[in-house]
C-alpha cells in the first residue's frame, strides 16, 4: 500500500467524544497527526485530551454550524478532515415520525457534509488533502426505523463524489471520500438502532447482534479512517465498511 505520511500533518475530526469519531481521533493522533477534535460535549473532549496526553486541541461547537465549519476550515486547513459527527434518529416506524424528527439527520448529518465540503472547495484546502464523510451501510439498504436517516446518508455520499468531480475539474487534488460503515450496536447511535430493530422483531437484542455478524468496534473503524487518511491507494470515491475490511463501491 502507497502511504503519505499523516506524522505532522493536522487533521479535524467532528464527532470526536465518543463512538467512531472517538476511534478515528485515538488512530490519527496514533500515526502522528495534530489533531483537532471537535464536539458539542466539552467534557468528553477533555476526557479524551488528558487520555492522549494533553497533545489535542479540543473545540465544543455544532459541526452543522455553517460558522463554524467556514472559521475551522479557515484556521487549521486540514490535511485531514473527518467529517463524522452525526445525530441519533428517533428509532420509530415511518408512520411515528413527524417531519422534524424525520430530517433530524439532514439537520445535522446532511448539513454539516454540506457546509464543511464547500468550505474546503471554496478555500481550498490543500492539494493532497483527504475529506472522508461518514455515510452509513443504510444508505444502499434503507433503515426502515430511522426516520429520513438512509436517505440523508445517502446524500452525503453524493455531495462527496460532486465534490470529488469539481475537485477534478479545477484540478484542485483534494480527495474526497464517502465512507459506508454497516451497522454495529458497539457504539451508543449503532446499539439504540440495534436495540430497536430487536423490539420490532420481537427477539432479544443478542439475536440481532448475531444476525448483523461479527460487529466492527470502533477501533477497527479508526484504524481504517486513518488507513484510506494515509494510503494513496485508494481513489476517490465511495467505500462500504464491514467487519472485513473497506470495499470501494465505485462513486
Ligand atoms: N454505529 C453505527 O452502526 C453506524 C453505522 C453507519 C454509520 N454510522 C455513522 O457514523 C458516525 C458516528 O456514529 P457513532 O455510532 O459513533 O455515533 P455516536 O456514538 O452517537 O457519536 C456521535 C458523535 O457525534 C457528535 N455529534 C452529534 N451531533 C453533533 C453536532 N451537531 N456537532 C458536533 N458533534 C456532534 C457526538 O458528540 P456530542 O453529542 O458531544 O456533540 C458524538 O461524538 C455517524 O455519522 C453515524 O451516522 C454509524
């Protein structure tokens, strides 16, 4: 595998106090990367800073602020971006949603992908530099209780290959990334939807867990963010996550 090194570099992960995003921080700042790891909760991220030694830079701020994202971008110019934050639907059937519980993740998920991906068209950001947008498997399988969650997946993943192609056209050689993990109850978001799956199904959730197969811990998860953050191999374009490994799915 072709590698660029990350030892150095800076790179800005939201959604960082927990889950996933957690993960991918611990992995880049592990390959040597200045990171700048942003949430809503400022205490989780002062947990994580002493965990990794104080050598972090934290921000506690909406990553579905258009402010936000325009001042980041701005300030650190990231080699690196991970744009992972993500709200947790209301786990309920098509027919008890309300609009607004409906496009809660277009609010966030979605808004966000598009705030920070345009800000780092429009700066740009560095020729080199990777934008990785979290999507989820349940953008190519639907997510029957998660309200407008596939669907605003599945517009990040969009959004991200638009970008990939205007970064092409003005030759701009910023890489951006859609990636698609499969569902996994081992983080907060991934076990409330397992949990509510298993009470539709009527099974206990060990059932669940057992028909979704071996589950991704989120270490697993940092570890490949930090790969396709380094790795030169991989083109841009959209990668489906399982517990085997990234696939590319084409764009
Ligand atoms: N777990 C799965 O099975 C799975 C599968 C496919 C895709 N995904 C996607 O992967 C990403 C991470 O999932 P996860 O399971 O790790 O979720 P999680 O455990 O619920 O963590 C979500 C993270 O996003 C942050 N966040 C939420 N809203 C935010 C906002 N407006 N501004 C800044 N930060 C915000 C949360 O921190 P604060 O609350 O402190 O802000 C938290 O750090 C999400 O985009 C999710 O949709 C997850």
């Amino acid at each position: 595998m072709a590698t660029s090194e990350l030892s150095g570099t800076t790179a800005l992960v939201t959604g960082a106090s927990r889950g996933f995003g957690r993960a991918i921080t611990v992995a880049l700042h592990d390959a040597g990367a200045d990171v700048v790891a942003l949430s809503r909760n400022a205490e989780r991220l002062a947990e994580l800073q002493s965990q990794l030694g104080g050598s972090l830079t934290t921000v506690a701020a909406d990553a579905a602020d258009p402010v936000v994202a325009g001042q980041l971008i701005e300030q650190y110019r990231p080699r690196t971006l991970v744009l992972n934050a993500g709200a947790p639907p209301l786990m309920r059937p098509i027919q008890h949603q309300t609009w607004e519980s409906f496009s809660r993740n277009w609010e966030v998920d979605t808004r966000q992908a598009f705030h920070w991906i345009r800000e780092a068209l429009i700066l740009p950001l560095a020729p080199q530099s990777t934008v990785i947008a979290m999507s989820s498997g349940a953008a190519l399988f639907g997510s029957p209780l998660s309200g407008g969650y596939a669907g605003a997946k599945a517009a990040i993943r969009f959004i991200t290959g638009y970008a990939a192609e205007e970064s092409g056209r003005a030759g701009l050689g910023i890489r951006f990334v859609s990636v698609l993990p499969t569902l996994t109850p081992a983080t907060d978001r991934g076990g409330a939807a397992a949990a509510a799956y298993a009470r539709r199904a009527g099974v206990d959730f060990a059932e669940v867990g057992k028909g979704l197969g071996p589950a991704h811990e989120p270490d697993h998860v940092g570890k490949h963010i930090a790969d396709l953050a380094s790795s030169t191999d991989h083109a841009p374009g959209a990668y489906l996550l399982t517990p085997g490994g990234l696939k590319e799915i084409s764009q």
